[in-house]
C-alpha cells in the first residue's frame, strides 16, 4: 500500500484532471470529452483492481464492507451508464433534453458520493494520526 501523502498527492493529481474535464465539458469539446470518459473507464477499472489488491491485508470486516459499499457504489453508476447509453440512442428532443437533465442530476450525485467518500477518508487520516499519537505517547511512557 502507498503511503498516505503519496496518495494524497494521487488525489490532487486526479482532482486536476477532473477540474480540466469539467472545463472542456463547459467548451462542449466533444472529441476531449469522448477521449477521456474512455481514459476515465480505463482508470475506474484500474482504480477498482488496485483498491481491490490493497485491501487484500485488511482485516475481514473491514474487506467485507469495502466490498459491499464498493459493489452498491459499482452497481449504481453501471446502471446510470447503461441507462445514459439506451437513451443515447433516442433521438426525440424532448426526452433529448429530459434526458440531459437527468444525466446532470446523475452527475450531481456522482460528485456527492465523492465528497462524501473525501469526508469519509478524511475522517480516516484524522483517526490514523490521533491513534498513531496515541500509541506513541503509550509507548514512550511505558518506556520510561
């Protein structure tokens, strides 16, 4: 497992990368777009097997919710995927624009669910330091 400011800087690498995606969604480049959502799928995949392979030395509880919060989550945006890919292939203006709505909405709770997990890992740092704090200062008394 990579040290925690190495992953640190991994996520400030991918936040970077978001923030240009958004940008040229916001110019409406469609070859951009298009070249990374399938750079994105390539990453997710890889992300996926990595954090799968890290987890590895967890403890069984620990793995097991991992697994079953990262199999709903998995699950969630595959539907949404496949859902925006079968209303791709709908050409009424309409349901065109309801559908963009929706592919927004979708994106919208995307962002919250990442959100939620950087709280979620930030909280996780916050623990690792005070129990690391903690379990130092034990030792150092007891070495006394």
């Amino acid at each position: 497992m990579k040290p925690l400011s190495e992953q640190l800087t991994e996520l400030g690498d991918r936040a970077k990368k978001t923030e240009d995606f958004v940008a040229a969604a916001r110019e409406r480049n469609r070859a951009y777009l298009d070249n990374q959502r399938s750079a994105l799928q390539a990453s997710m995949s890889s992300t996926k097997a990595k954090a799968q392979a890290d987890a590895a030395g967890d403890r069984d509880k620990a793995q097991s919710w991992w697994d079953d919060t990262r199999a709903a989550i998995d699950d969630r945006f595959s539907a949404m995927r496949a859902e925006h890919a079968d209303r791709r292939a709908e050409r009424d203006v309409k349901k065109a624009q309801r559908q963009a709505d929706d592919a927004e909405a979708d994106a919208v709770y995307a962002v919250q669910v990442a959100l939620s997990v950087l709280d979620e890992a930030e909280y996780a740092i916050a623990d690792a330091v005070l129990a690391r704090a903690d379990a130092d200062a034990m030792a150092t008394s007891q070495g006394s």
